[in-house]
C-alpha cells in the first residue's frame, strides 16, 4: 500500500474533569483552537462523548504528511501563548482541566 498523496488524519481523545467541562470548553474555543490555527492546524471535527460520568472530548487532525504533524505540534506546544494559557487555566481551576489523552495516529486503509 502506498501512502503518497495521502493525507493523515490524527485522532486526539481528552478525557476531561467532568466538573470542569465548562472551564474545557471555552479554553478550547477562545485559545487553543485560535493557536492550533496560527501553527497550520486543520480540525476536521470534534465531538463530546459522555458515558457513565465521564466526558471525553474528541477531535480529528488533517495533516499533509508526518513531517508536517511532528513540526506543527513542536511549535504549537513551544508557544508562549500556549504556556500563558495552560498556566491562567490551572491557576483558575486549581488543577489540569484533562487528566488524561490519547492519541493515535490513522491511516487510510483502502
């Protein structure tokens, strides 16, 4: 199988502190996705998914190629604004609004 020309698409699952699905939310809205965009990020989607009294937040990544996923990651994490925000968000909430993600990396299959 071949992967030239192919796109990647990466799948990013959060597991979020259900008491702070609010606090997730619109961190992710007004910051993360506005820097995501800044550093060549494109989100395909993203959904809630809430079972049992968990809340997982889920999104797909479309990217060009691995070599562009493993830069565009370094630099949105490297970001300054990034930082300023995970840092207000913690002191806001007095702890991580995730505990924990997944990440997995697909490939067509056909």
């Amino acid at each position: 199988m071949t992967t030239i020309g192919r796109v990647i698409h990466q799948l990013r699952i959060y597991e979020v502190d259900p008491t702070l699905v609010e606090q997730f939310d619109e961190r992710f809205k007004t910051h993360t996705k506005r820097i995501m965009e800044r550093h060549g990020f494109q989100i395909e989607s993203m959904w809630y998914a809430r079972e049992d009294g968990s809340v997982q937040f889920i999104y797909i990544l479309v990217w060009q190629d691995a070599e562009q996923m493993r830069t565009q990651w370094e630099a949105f994490m490297a970001d300054p604004e990034w930082e300023a925000v995970k840092q207000r968000s913690r002191e806001t909430t007095g702890e991580p609004v995730t505990s924990k993600v997944a990440d997995k990396v697909l490939t067509d299959t056909y």
